[in-house]
C-alpha cells in the first residue's frame, strides 16, 4: 500500500538509533578541535556565529521557541533563550531526552561541560563572560518542556503540545538529514515539523551536506542521506518556506576527524508562507 515503503525506511532508521550513545556523540563533535573557541576554522563557533546573527537580525520573535530533534545538545538555544518565554526541546530518542534534563536539573552528572559555550555566546551578544551563569539561569528558566517527537509522523508532536496556532520559530540542527532514509523523506519530514509552525513564523535550520553517515558511539555507524545545497533550498520552497538566508561551511582537514563524512555544513533561515 501506498505509503508503507516510506514507514519502513523510518522505522529502519529508528532502529539504527537504538545504540546511540550521547557521551560518545557529544566527545566526537563537540569537543576541541571541532568545538574550539581559540581558532577561527572551527566548526562549532561557525554554528553559534549563524544563530546569533539570525536573532540579532531583529526579524524572528514572538512567545515560543520549538527546538527540532535537539539531541543531546543545548548549544542552538543559547541566543534564542533571550528572545523567547518559552523554548520547547524534543527529541526521538529518551537517552537524550534524559541527558538534557540532567543540565536543566542542574544536580550534575552532565556529559559535557556546556559552560563554554554559554560564555561564547555571552561574548557575541557584548556580554562579558562571566555573565554566562545569568545565561544559564535565563535557559533553565525558559525551557518549559521536554518532548518526544517524530518527525516522519504528520503530526511529530502530541496533538496537545503546542498552542493550536502553532511556534513562532523552530531551530533544527542536524535532525532531518540524520533521521531520514533517503530523500523523499527528507523533504516530507520538513514539511511535517513545518506543520509545528505558524504562517509567518521562522524556522533555523542546520545540517550536514553530503554526509552519508557517522558514528553515533564507538561502533555505531548511522546512515545519512546526502544532501546538497540546492536540494535542501528546493526541500524549504516545497514545502512553504520563503528562503532568507543560507550560509556555508566547508570543513577543513583539521575538522576531519574520522567520525562521519561530511564535506560542509548548511545553516539555513526561512520563513513559513
């Protein structure tokens, strides 16, 4: 039946999931060299660099912020915790689910130190560093929420999660592309967190190019599909998005480091028709 062919490729990927390991990830990709806030080529000051710019903008706003497929990373809220009262995480998996509740929790036990990237961001906002614990604070006060989602459902979330006319901005980073089999999936995968958004709202989306799979712990070889960048702007206008802007990120031989096989990085800001 029509239908079935892209149920089984999701159900597939989930299950390519179940071994996912967060510290392992979080050692992999957010750590030096890749998470080095001394050098210029480094691809997580890159990734702050674009969400800060798409809120200084002055264009994206309102009351509720939903975080796509969050994984067990808080780096892509830290400059929209400042604009919006309330930010929603989600992801499909409870292992991260459970490690981002351990940081909001604030009793320890956190897999990764996310203190510097708090004092990045203070930084980029003309903040002294050491206001990053009022950053925290700020966070751990606008996160309402931690949900599962699925984002090859229609409807990714509980039908009662959200307001019934919908977020006013979704950021996504390295969601879609990960959990999708190929394509098609991709593109009807945005199109079902789009579904999460209200006309006019924003959606903040970050993700691999050309990547054709990485390593979610030690052993754990995760299928990506590929995409480029004119498939991922053909993806946005399909599916009702107006393209504002995108960036690129080419990753130098220094951020190789044989955990994936990502050529760039996409940081796209759209908004929903």
């Amino acid at each position: 039946m029509e239908g079935e062919a892209p149920q089984r490729g999701a159900a597939a990927m989930a299950a390519c999931y179940q071994r996912f390991d967060p510290a392992a990830y979080l050692q992999y990709n957010y750590t030096p060299p890749r998470a080095d806030f001394q050098r210029g080529d480094s691809i997580v000051p890159w990734k702050l660099g674009c969400l800060h710019r798409a809120f200084r903008d002055g264009d994206v706003s309102g009351d509720l912020l939903v975080d796509v497929g969050s994984g067990p990373t808080l780096y892509q809220v830290l400059s929209a915790c400042e604009l919006f009262n309330k930010v929603i995480l989600t992801d499909f998996l409870e292992v991260n689910r459970k490690e981002l509740k351990l940081w909001l929790q604030d009793d320890g036990g956190c897999k990764l130190d996310w203190t510097p990237y708090l004092q990045h961001v203070c930084a980029l906002e003309g903040r002294r560093p050491s206001e990053w614990t009022q950053k925290a604070a700020r966070l751990r006060q606008v996160v309402t929420d931690i949900l599962p989602i699925d984002v090859h459902r229609p409807q990714p979330l509980a039908h009662d999660a959200l307001p019934s006319a919908g977020a006013d901005c979704l950021v996504s980073s390295f969601c879609l592309e990960a959990a999708s089999p190929d394509l098609a999936s991709f593109s009807r995968a945005l199109g079902h967190i789009g579904g999460l958004l209200r006309p006019g709202g924003h959606l903040l989306l970050i993700g691999a190019l050309e990547e054709s799979y990485y390593f979610g712990g030690p052993g754990v070889r995760i299928p990506v599909v590929p995409v480029n960048e004119a498939q991922v702007c053909d993806s946005l206008k399909q599916n009702g998005f107006t393209l504002i802007r995108l960036e690129v990120y080419t990753l130098p031989q220094a951020m190789r480091v044989g955990v994936d096989d990502v050529t760039g990085v996409f940081f796209a800001k759209a908004r929903k028709n």
